[in-house]
C-alpha cells in the first residue's frame, strides 16, 4: 500500500460506441462557457458540431493532411498538429480546457485498454477537465462490466 494520498481526481469519464453517440453528448456536456480540447478530430466534422456550442475549441489530429484538409473545410476552427498520446503537447496549448473529447476508436482491444486507461488518466491528471469523452468501443465494453465496490462502514 503506498504511503502517499491518491491523486483526487474530479473528472468525468463519459464513455460512447461509435459516431452516433459521441456527437449526442455534445448537447448535454458542451456549454456556451466551455473551453473544448478535441483529439483525433480528422477532418473536423465533429470538430464544427463542437465550436457551434462551447466558448473556445482546440481541434487536434496527428496527421498534417487531415489537419490541412480540415482548415479548410472550416476555417473558422483553430485545428493544430498534436500527437493525442503527446499529453504535454496538449498542455502547451496552454488553454483552461473544462472539456476533451477522445476519439479513441483506433486503439481497440484488450491488449490496449491498459494504454487507453493510462492515456485518459494522464489528461484527465494534467490537464484537469471536468469531463472527457471518450468514443471507444473496447473501453466502454469493459466498463459495462465493471461495478464500484463499495466498503460498508
């Protein structure tokens, strides 16, 4: 058992199964105050669903072309080159961002749940968002599954 506190995290982990149901969220967890961090955002489809409803969003893909293509297609969106798994990267956005959106449908399987848990938990402790969200099949699988213990006292 560690002798130091665990870190008390606030943060919202909303999990969601394909397109669909990740851009539902965005009417019940995006407000007119929200500063957005948007990760794997591709062409910005969801990205303009998203800058339509919050104060400020930051859309962000690893790939150039998807980035380019994405400023294009809507140039009123700020879309810059960050690798998701670069967490510090994201904190040299240097923006208070309440909200992050993950599209974490690439990382599939069990074998990734452990980096896909590690990777949510590295925002969620960095940058402090009250929600993340999260679309990711594998994750919200093995979360269905899972039931709090709770300690009778």
């Amino acid at each position: 058992m560690s002798r130091h506190p665990p870190t008390r995290l606030t943060t919202k982990f909303v999990l969601t199964t394909g397109v669909r149901e990740y851009r539902e969220t965005i009417a019940e967890w995006v407000t007119p105050d929200d500063v957005v961090l948007e990760v794997g955002c591709e062409w910005g489809t969801t990205s303009a669903l998203l800058a339509a409803r919050c104060r400020e969003l930051v859309a962000t893909d690893i790939s150039p072309e998807c980035i380019e293509r994405a400023r294009r297609e809507h140039p009123g969106i700020r879309f810059e080159v960050l690798d998701g798994f670069d967490v510090r990267a994201a904190l040299e956005l240097a923006r208070p961002f309440s909200k992050v959106y993950i599209d974490m449908s690439g990382i599939s399987g069990y074998h990734a749940l452990l980096d896909a848990t590690a990777l949510l938990m590295s925002y969620a402790t960095v940058l402090r968002p009250e929600a993340i969200v999260i679309k990711s099949a594998a994750l919200k699988r093995f979360a269905q599954h899972c039931v709090p213990w709770r300690e009778q006292r």
